[in-house]
C-alpha cells in the first residue's frame, strides 16, 4: 500500500473528521530530519506537543502553541518521520472513548455509529482506514490496546517506568517492532490462558472467549506450553491501587466540570500514605505475577464485547461510567501497574469484524512479547 503524503491528500477527500479522526492537519510539512524513519509519514496524539500544530488535550477550551515538540516525537522527527496532523483523544486521555469536548467524535470503521475505544481512538481510526502506516499513541491504562482492539488493528505499550508510556498502532506487529527499534525475538516460553475478568465482574461474549481460546491453540500448535490461569488473590488490591494512582495524577487540577472534574476530585482524595502503598505494591507486582502464576506471558480478550454506541460512556454517572470503562476491558491496566510490556493483535473470528486478543508480559522482554505476537499476527 501507499502511505505518502500524496495518498493520504487523496484518501482525504470527502472524509469528514468523524470519518479520518484528525483533530488538526499540515500535509504541507516537510521532514526535519533524516534516518531510518525517513518516509514514514504519522499522527500525534493530541495529548502531546507538536511544534508548530495546535495541542488541545481532547477539549478545544484547553487548546494551545508549544514552542517544542515532546522529547518522545522530537526523537522520531530526528530519524526522518514526518508528522503531518494530530488525533483526535477525549479530555486529557481519561476515558475508553474518544469524544474530546468542542471537537468531532470519531467513528469506528468497524462499527459504524460506535466508539473506536480510547483514549488514542483516532489513532486506531486512522490506521484501521488505511490512512497511515501507523499512528502515535499512548497508553495510560490501555489506552493504545483498546482502540486498536476496538478496530482490528496491533497496539504495543511497550514497558516503562512510569504508568504511562508512549508507543504507537500499527497494521502489523512487525511495524510496531520497527517503530520501537527492536528486532523480534521468538521466545522460549510459558503462556498462561486466562478469560475470567481480572479486575471487576463482567461477562465475555462468546466469540471474544472465542478469539483467545483459538489464539491459545496456535501457540500451542507452535510448540508452546499454553495452561489455564486464574486471577490472582491480589487483584483487586492491585486495581485500587492502580485507581488512586490513576486519579491522583490530576488531583492539583481544577477542571470546570464533568468526566474530568470527577476524576480530579477523586484524585484530591487519595492520601500520600495511600499513594505510598501504591508505589510499594508496583515494585513487588512483577514477582507477586510471576510467583502466583508460573508463566512468562498472560493471553486474554483485550475487550469484554463489541464496541458500544458514541455516548454510551458518557451517558452514565461519573462513578458508573469509570465502572463500565474497568468492565469492558478488564485485564489491560495490570501491565500499565507492572510497567510491563503488553499487546493487543486482531483475531479473526466468523461472521464478524476482528477482535483483540492481548498478551501481557510477566518474564518477557519487549522484543520477546513482540516476536510471541508475531505468531499470532504474522
């Protein structure tokens, strides 16, 4: 396919921003750098800085210039990548969906009239249309994974240090690889099954169960030890604690209303000796998996059911909203808690759009997860 500037003028036309989930547009840009990325052209997410384009943080109230671009873009800009507009995110990254505040919602190319996830949800659009090669994104939460899961495109959160990492969504696992200058690996490993809801009660629509079990059977097929786990006793100990820290991050902010004004207030509520717990459990999180599961990776549905309709999220209570945010996708913040990779790739299933399958590393290196997704999203 043809990812240049000159394409992408032409895939455009006629596409309304509902349609492309850009949120801002330069196709007159030139590179400022030269490297290995030279001729990859790609969105930023409109939560980071681009210079010279407009940052809005998913509300056009919020919107203004940055003098510089985030270190993260800067260094892709060095090695030749062009960025030629940003995508669209809902108010500072905080939710599933992607409705930012005063600016177009973006559809899913899956489901017409349906959120495509969040937060990076035009980024996930945008590949999903076959508009970019890949697009850049975030993942605070799951925030890379959903939306790729939500439009049957790859979504990598590469490991971190902090809760959230940078990263992008791709068509394939191998140009996520890419993008992140890794070469893939194709580890030696043991692969726990698990399909009970981890953080919250839910239920798992059967081709979602279905897409895991069948991804199971591949690795299995490719020589791969594959056993059923369970949730571990300290989940929902390690869900609080990645609630107070989640929230806690924008408790010295004081925005006007709504979704994030709830959020902030819950944030102001975390104690220091609550988030002190949090810290405590985070660096004992990746032995306490390792411990009480005995595998080097986890394989999951990335999302309990179908994407839901625009507004769905938004419709509901602050405090039910969040609930139903956990329930729909259940497993993805443990890997944002852990600091561990983790990867969303679409499985095919009959009579029906792609869903996401997601293996999250336990032992695994980033290079080693992406070349176990590789097998299954060749």
């Amino acid at each position: 396919m043809d990812f240049s500037v000159e394409q992408l003028r032409a895939d455009l036309n006629g596409l309304a921003p509902e349609e492309h989930g850009f949120v801002y547009l330069d196709m007159d840009r030139t590179p400022s750098g030269h490297g290995r990325l030279a001729g990859w052209v790609l969105s930023a997410k409109d939560l980071c800085d681009v210079r010279g384009m407009p940052t809005t943080l998913g509300n056009v109230d919020r919107t203004y210039f940055p003098e510089c671009s985030d270190a993260f873009l800067e260094d892709l800009e060095k090695q030749g990548a062009l960025f030629i507009g940003k995508s669209s995110t809902p108010e500072l990254g905080l939710r599933v969906d992607t409705e930012p505040v005063g600016l177009p919602h973006p559809h899913n190319p899956l489901y017409p009239g349906c959120t495509p996830g969040g937060s990076s949800g035009g980024a996930a659009v945008q590949v999903a249309r076959g508009l970019l090669r890949a697009a850049h994104a975030s993942d605070g939460g799951g925030s890379i994974r959903v939306p790729a899961a939500a439009c049957g495109v790859v979504g990598f959160k590469p490991a971190g240090k902090e809760l959230g990492v940078q990263g992008f969504i791709t068509r394939t696992v191998a140009d996520n690889a890419f993008l992140h200058g890794h070469r893939m690996i194709t580890p030696r490993a043991r692969i726990g099954l698990l399909v009970e809801p981890l953080f919250c009660d839910a239920s798992v629509d059967a081709h979602h169960l279905r897409a895991a079990r069948e991804a199971a059977e591949r690795l299995r097929a490719a020589g791969f030890h594959v056993v059923p786990i369970s949730p571990y006793p300290q989940a929902r100990a390690t869900f609080a604690h990645f609630r107070n820290t989640f929230t806690s991050r924008l408790g010295g902010l004081s925005p006007a209303a709504g979704y994030a004004a709830w959020i902030a207030q819950q944030g102001q509520r975390v104690s220091s000796a609550e988030l002190a717990a949090a810290r405590a459990h985070v660096r004992q999180l990746p032995g306490l998996l390792a411990q009480e599961w005995g595998v080097d990776a986890i394989l999951t549905p990335m999302l309990t059911t179908d994407p839901p309709r625009i507004g769905h999220f938004l419709s509901l209570s602050h405090a039910e909203n969040f609930a139903a945010q956990t329930r729909w996708s259940p497993w993805g913040s443990l890997f944002n808690m852990a600091r561990l990779p983790a990867i969303s790739v679409p499985w095919a299933v009959p009579n029906h759009p792609p869903v996401g399958v997601h293996l999250g590393s336990i032992t695994l290196s980033d290079a080693a997860l992406l070349g176990l997704a590789h097998i299954l999203h060749p």
